[in-house]
C-alpha cells in the first residue's frame, strides 16, 4: 500500500485502472512528473481536469 501525495489515502498501486485512471496516470507520468504517487481518484480527476481545461492534450 502506498499514501497518495495530493489526497494523503492509502491506495493499491497494482489494482486496475479506469479509463480516467490510466489517462490520469500517463499525465502523471508525462506532465507532472509525479507517476506512481496518486490513488485511482486523483488520477480521475486530473484526468477530468485536464480535459476541460488543458486544451493543448486534446487533440
């Protein structure tokens, strides 16, 4: 188990992903630096974030 940087929960890094969760992922892994440290929601979220307001990745 390991603590999620931004939310501070406890999360499973080998469970499976959501669609959100692996878009999440290659952001955290590509952007910001930071893959393997967030749980599942906030990979979700920035996911969701980044498509309403990082127009850039949306091509």
């Amino acid at each position: 188990m390991k603590t999620c940087s931004i939310c501070k929960a406890e999360f499973d890094e080998n469970a499976p992903r959501s669609l959100y969760g692996e878009a999440g992922e290659w952001l955290a892994g590509e952007l910001w630096k930071d893959a393997g440290e967030l749980c599942e929601s906030c990979l979700e979220n920035r996911a969701r974030l980044s498509m309403m307001y990082n127009h850039e990745f949306n091509t």
